[in-house]
C-alpha cells in the first residue's frame, strides 16, 4: 500500500545526501506535494545545491526554513506552519575524524537533535490519520562496527560503534526505535554504506581523492590502505529512500548498499587512473601523489552491508555500477570548479547572500 505523501520536513536538506535527496523528489518522482528543507547551514550545509530547486518550484512547491532541529519551539512552528506529515532525517554531524577531535556537537546534533524533532512529532502527530503519517530515520552502516572477512551486516546485526560518530548514530537509531515501540510513533529506519556523488563537501574520501588529483596534491591515505568501504552511489540512496516512504513497513529498519567491496588503495588508484585518462595524462602519473599517512583512532577494517531484505520486501536495487557512479562524480566536480571554489573557501555563503532569495 503506498502512502500518500503531502507535507514533507527535510532536515540537513542542505547538505550533501539531503540536497540530492530533494533533487530526486522533483525531477525522478511523480510527488506533487511540498518539501519544507530546514537546515542549520552549518559549514557543510549549502544552499548553493539547491539553487535550481528553488528557481523552478520556490515559494510553491518548495521551502527553506533556516533551523537547528535542536531548537524544539522553532521545529515545532514548523510543523504546524506546513502542516508536516512525513519526515525525512538526515540532519547530523558526519565526519568520523571531526568526532574524534570534537564529540560533543556530535552528540549534540545527532543524539539531542533527534530526540527534538522526534518529540515535536509525537506531540503534533494525533492517533487519527497516525496512518498516514512518517518519521524516517537516516543511519549508517557504521553502528555495526567492523565486519570480520566473509560477512556482512544485517539488520539483525549488533550494534557495535567504535566512533564517537557512529555511537551518536546508534544512540539517535535506538531513540527512533523507542519512540515507535513506546508511543507507537510512525517511524523506519535506513542504515546506509559510504555514499559518494554530486554536492558532496570535500572533507569525504572520494571528493577529497579527486580535487587533491586536479590539484596535483598529496592523496592522504591511512595506514596500508586496505580498510575496505561499499560504496554507494547517492542517488540510488535516494531511490531506496524512497522506496522507503512509500511502502516500508512502520518499524523496520533497512540496510541500503552498494553490492561491492573495494579496499581504499583501490579507489584511490581508480581515480587517479581515470583523471589520468580524462586529462591525457599516462596512467600512473597521479600515484606518485599517495601518501600512506598514521592510521586514525578506532578505524574499522571492513564494512559490507546486505540489503536483501529491501530489494526483496520494497522492489529496490541498484542502477549505477560503482566505475560508473566513479566516472560520472570525476566528471561532475571538473564540470563545476565555481562549486567546487566556493565550498572550499567558503565564499559560497556570501554568494548566497547576495544571490539566493530566502522565503
């Protein structure tokens, strides 16, 4: 049975799998109804991803609320301004090697800024049309830990975060799961692998690979480079989503992988051969750029995600092949060097000031 989806609260709207998420909705579904993006716009956090979005359907369609879900009264006004049926939570604090130097905004956001959003929905959710409305939780897969060799998570796998990150994802996942057994709140959860694509703020593996290379920069690679990530492109992150929205069944939880496992020498080789071949250059040139650098605190070796459970249950699968989603990534950060130049400079909040009309 498909819900009918009308009034839809993006948090984290802004940022990297949030703006791709609401690109998805408008130009890949048949929804006809809102999307509310509240964001903090904090410095991953970019208005500039959306700017098309906002040209064509701003003001009608779509809206930007400037918000931090830790703030419950403004959550709150917003709830009942658009009359929210459905959330869509990806706000949080992402960057392991941030966590490991700073943990407390991660446990701030993560943990504190899901309790409110989830507490301002119980209060305006009623038991009536309780049907029809969605709290939907975005997770990782790093809440499982490390994999040993030959297996791979399942939603029935344990919990075993060794991050400040990952443990504030688990705690906010066990907050949504409470919340749906205790006061019967509509909710799923998505424990998702590495996502990698468009929009993406240069901290992350891939981006950072690939602007170091057009560069000619030092490509910092821990230990032996062979920790082992599945690599999902975000747009059929977005697919899976919402597949999700639509038919999940309230209270599960759904893994979303990519079906393949590369080590991170591996990546990094790839790109470095693939910018290589798009520029002319022999195919080894950009490898005398690795670095092998000091292994980070707490760094797990493997993650390998099964998602069986939602092709089989939702009809989901994937529909870019990670050498393809690779290709097409390289080619989108070289096609958008005025991006690219704002986010690492951080002009792009001035630009936005002077160019984006908020509402």
């Amino acid at each position: 049975m498909k819900r009918k989806l009308k009034n839809i609260l993006v948090t984290g709207g802004a940022g990297f799998i949030g703006s791709n998420f609401i690109h998805y909705i408008f130009n890949k579904t048949d929804f006809s109804g809102k999307i509310i993006n509240v964001d903090k716009l904090t410095y991953a956090g970019n208005l500039d991803n959306l700017v098309e979005i906002d040209d064509k359907y701003g003001g009608e369609r779509y809206f930007f609320e400037k918000a931090d879900i830790c703030d419950f009264d403004k959550i709150k006004k917003i709830f009942e301004k658009y009359n929210i049926d459905t959330v869509v939570n990806f706000a949080a604090e992402s960057h392991v090697d941030r966590s490991i130097f700073g943990p407390k905004e991660f446990l701030q956001t993560n943990v504190m800024g899901t309790f409110n959003v989830l507490d301002v929905a119980r209060k305006c959710w009623r038991e009536e049309g309780k049907e029809e409305k969605l709290f939907h939780h975005i997770s990782t897969d790093e809440v499982y830990g490390s994999a040993e060799e030959k297996k791979y998570f399942l939603e029935s796998t344990a919990y075993q975060p060794n991050s400040p990150y990952s443990a504030s994802k688990a705690s906010s996942d066990h907050l949504v799961r409470s919340y749906n057994k205790t006061y019967g709140l509509p909710a799923t959860i998505s424990n998702c692998s590495n996502n990698y694509g468009p929009y993406q703020f240069p901290e992350k593996l891939v981006p950072l690979m690939i602007l170091n290379i057009l560069d000619e920069k030092v490509l910092p690679v821990y230990s032996d480079g062979k920790n082992v990530r599945d690599w999902l492109y975000v747009e059929d992150h977005c697919s899976a989503i919402w597949k999700i929205l639509n038919q999940g069944k309230i209270g599960e939880t759904y893994n979303i992988g990519g079906d393949n496992e590369w080590e991170n020498i591996r990546l990094v080789h790839f790109l470095c051969e693939k910018i290589g071949q798009l520029r002319g250059r022999y195919k080894d040139y950009y490898k005398k750029l690795i670095t092998f650098v000091k292994d980070r605190p707490g760094h797990d070796r493997r993650y390998a995600i099964n998602c069986n459970k939602i092709k089989q249950e939702l009809g989901w699968k994937q529909e870019v092949d990670v050498e393809e989603g690779l290709e097409m990534t390289i080619k989108w950060y070289m096609n958008n060097p005025e991006w690219v130049e704002r986010v690492k400079s951080g002009e792009y909040k001035h630009w936005i000031k002077k160019n984006y009309k908020m509402r």
